[in-house]
C-alpha cells in the first residue's frame, strides 16, 4: 500500500514543523502504537500494566521526534505510513522489553546475593578438603573471605572487619567462590 495523500501532508509538516501537525500526528498514530506494544507485550508473554504501556508509547515517540524527525525523514514512502511506523514502534518496544527483562534478571540474582548474605551459615561447606581444594582455585581477597568463612565460621561482619571490605560484598564473592567449586567440578551444597 502507498503513502496516502493525507499522511504525505502529515509527515511534511511535521518535517517541517508546522504548529500543531505533531498533535495531530500523534492523535492518528497513537492507537496504532498501543495495539503494537500489546501484540508486542503479548508475544513475549510481558503484562504490562496501563502506566508501562503509556511509558512505551512515550518512548516510541520520542524516537520519532529525536535528531530532528530523522525516523520521519527517513521514510521513503515506499510503504504506507502506519506499516513504517510499525515495524519502527515495535523495534523501540522490543528493545526497552529486552531491557526490562535484563534488569528483572539482574534483579533477581542480586536477590539470590542478597538472600546469601542474610543466610550466612546455612550454605557453609563442611568438608575441610573441599575447602582446601576451592581455596587453590581462588587468591588474594577472595581466598581469605572463603578462608575465614568456611574454615573459621566466621559471619560477614566478623569477615568485614578483618579483612577490610564492606559487609554487604561478602556474599557475593563467597557465592562466586562457588561457582568456581562447581565449575572445578568439587561437590558444594546447593545454595
């Protein structure tokens, strides 16, 4: 389907800033980019609730407008102007759910680091030549936390002091440590 003559009109003066053709731009479009970010959500099994989908229709029209139209003035008319707008909304809104969805990962394993840190104890190995075995794979601070850790029992604060690195860093470099046990192929607890 061709540019229409409307949206030929639409898109110049947008281009060229005539007053008012951007409200009228976005009162034509937005019911198309709110049916993209929900097919978009829908197929990638993301609910979003009313707040997020205004954030990414906000987002796609930002994209629109950003260095001058150039989305707009790349357009080469060779489709209809909704199909363009489209394929451009979807890309905005599959980029910022990818990212969505990195943070929540992130998020959540900075939830496992967390639970590790207010847990200590209960993910302790108690085999000594495990221990030791873990402690050649490791060096410098990281060694001497797994050290005062699992050979000493000694909780985050006590290893905080001693060694000399923030409490809340402990957890995370003891659950590396057993990453590193598990990829050394020494059996660790789960946790």
């Amino acid at each position: 389907m061709a540019l229409s003559d409307v949206d030929r009109e639409l898109l110049q003066d947008c281009v060229a800033r005539q007053p008012n053709s951007w409200e009228a731009f976005v009162d034509r479009f937005l019911g198309m980019v709110v049916h993209v970010i929900h097919h978009t959500a829908e197929t990638r099994s993301f609910h979003l609730p009313p707040a997020d989908v205004e954030d990414l229709a906000a987002d796609v029209f930002v994209a629109i407008v950003e260095n001058d139209f150039a989305v707009l003035k790349r357009f080469r008319g060779e489709s209809s102007l909704a199909t363009y707008l489209t394929v451009i909304a979807r890309r905005v809104v599959v980029r910022e759910l990818l990212q969505r969805r990195t943070i929540a990962t992130a998020g959540n394993a900075g939830l496992n680091e967390v639970a590790d840190q207010h847990a200590p104890g209960e993910d302790r190995i108690d085999n000594r030549d495990e221990v030791t075995r873990l402690l050649d794979e490791l060096n410098g601070n990281e060694a001497e936390i797994v050290r005062l850790y699992h050979l000493e029992g000694k909780s985050y604060h006590e290893i905080s002091d001693e060694v000399g690195i923030p409490e809340n860093t402990i957890g995370p470099v003891l659950s590396r440590a057993r990453t590193k046990l598990r990829h050394a192929g020494v059996n660790s607890p789960a946790g």
